[in-house]
C-alpha cells in the first residue's frame, strides 16, 4: 500500500475491486488484449497488488486452476459488457449507471457520445480511494462522470436522483460482479429498483454466478477472500426470472462468449492468479 494522503486500506468486498483492476492490467498487457484498462495498473499498485507483491497463496492445484478460471471470466466479462455498452449508446441511450462501479475506469477509458452522464455508485470508501489514484493519475473522464457514495443496502435511489438520474429517460445499468454478493432476497430488491428506475428503452447488463459455483470456491476459501463472501448464484431459470422483473432478457455462457471472442477457455491472463 502506498502512501498517499487520505487513501484508505481496501477491506472487505470492494477490496475485491483492487483485485479485478489486477487482472485488467495483466490483459491490457497482453500482445493481443480484448480491451485496454491504462488506469487497472495504478489502481491494483495503490492497493497492494501491482507487479511483483505475492500472489494470494493457494492451498493446491485445484484451487489454482479455479482461481485463474475466475479471472478468465473477469476479462471475459469485462469485454461483453464494454460491448453491451456501446451498443447501448449507440441506440441513444445517454444516462450510463454502474452500480458497485469499484475501480471501473471506463468513464475515462471509452468513447462516449456527448451528453453522455455517467454514474458510479458505491460506497464512499472505494470512491475516496479511487479518486485519489485518479488524481495521481491526473485521469480526465470522456463524459460527465458523476459519483454517488451510498451503500446499496440504503436508498440509493434516492441518492442517484439527488446526483440527478432522470428516470424518465432510459439507462443503461451494469451490475458487474456484484450480485453474487449479494443473498438472493437482496439480488430480488436491487432489481426491483432498477426496474422502477428503468424508463422505455433501457438496458440492463449484469452477471451472475454459475449454478454450484459458491458451492465449489468456498470449500477452501480463505477467510476475508472473495469467495468467502460469495452470497448466490443464478436461478434455474435466469430469462425467466430476468422476464419478470420486465427485461426482455437473453443469456450468454463464459464459454461462449469466450469463443465468439476467439479467446481460448480457461486461458487465463499472463499464466497469473485471479482477484
């Protein structure tokens, strides 16, 4: 950790976005990368996990492999929803939500069109953290980036509509590796809201953990790691629950959009430990 002024230590969940800014960087490195994150580095760095800290032990070889499939996901997922993204404003959506944005640069990494508002919520302690790696990093966003510090477990619809999202008109929503931290009955709640938020027009992109896999990591799980926190997974049938909280939904597997992105499975980012 280095010590810049008024930067806190990362703990408990959102310390997991320190780890996903890590596996970022070791893409945007690659000869090849599915998409650059110039700011993954500086963020993994400040929090303790930039090149050359030692890697999270693991207890054996399994766990290994498991733990390089999740940051397999994490690139791969990071490449789906910077494409849903861009169909998203394409079609002329203008008002950008992410919520848990963690240490998401892509305000300042992608093309926005003008009068494109984007909106990071989170809680107040990744946001302080990020911004003061952001002034390091003298970062200038692409759009009219806005913050929104307020726990997800709190009105944050109300928070977003001080910050000034403007329900009338559609969004585009992101929910990137959170709702598996959140129980089921949390995962139902958020929804529900971002549905009332959710005017004609509006995308939602989200993901969600495999059926078992909570099952599979927690087994040897260190305490205080992400997958000690995993909380759910997806439904039976995630379309048909996504249709009735009124999203015409489709769903893609890892594998697939591995393969439509021509990227190998389970080939992880530079042979490197995941988040």
């Amino acid at each position: 950790m280095t010590g810049t002024a008024g930067r806190g230590e990362p703990s408990g969940v959102w310390a997991t976005a320190v780890g996903v800014a890590r596996v970022r960087a070791m893409e945007t490195a690659r000869d090849q990368p599915l998409f650059r994150d110039p700011l993954a580095l500086a963020f993994a760095t400040a929090g303790g996990r930039g090149p050359g800290t030692p890697k999270p032990p693991r207890p054996d070889e399994a766990a290994r492999r498991r733990w390089l499939g999740v940051a397999f996901s994490i690139v791969i997922r990071t490449k789906f929803l910077d494409d849903l993204l861009e169909q998203a404003v394409a079609s002329g959506v203008r008002q950008v939500v992410l919520l848990g944005a963690g240490m998401d640069s892509r305000a300042f990494r992608m093309d926005w069109p003008a009068g494109t508002r984007l909106f990071e919520v989170d809680t107040a302690e990744p946001l302080d953290f990020k911004a003061s790696v952001l002034r390091q990093e003298r970062a200038v966003p692409r759009c009219e980036r806005i913050t929104v510090p307020v726990d997800l477990r709190e009105d944050w619809p109300g928070a977003l509509a001080e910050a000034g999202h403007d329900p009338a008109r559609p969004t585009v929503w992101i929910a990137e590796g959170l709702l598996i931290y959140l129980p089921e009955d949390a995962v139902q709640s958020l929804l529900e809201r971002v549905g009332a938020l959710s005017a004609p027009g509006s995308r939602l992109g989200l993901t969600l953990g495999s059926r078992g896999v909570v099952e599979r990591f927690r087994g040897d799980a260190v305490p205080g790691s992400p997958a000690s926190m995993w909380a759910s997974e997806m439904p039976e049938d995630p379309v048909g629950w996504l249709n009735g909280l009124g999203w015409e939904a489709e769903t893609f597997t890892l594998r697939e959009r591995a393969e439509a992105y021509g990227r190998a499975v389970l080939t992880p980012p530079q042979q490197d430990e995941g988040a």
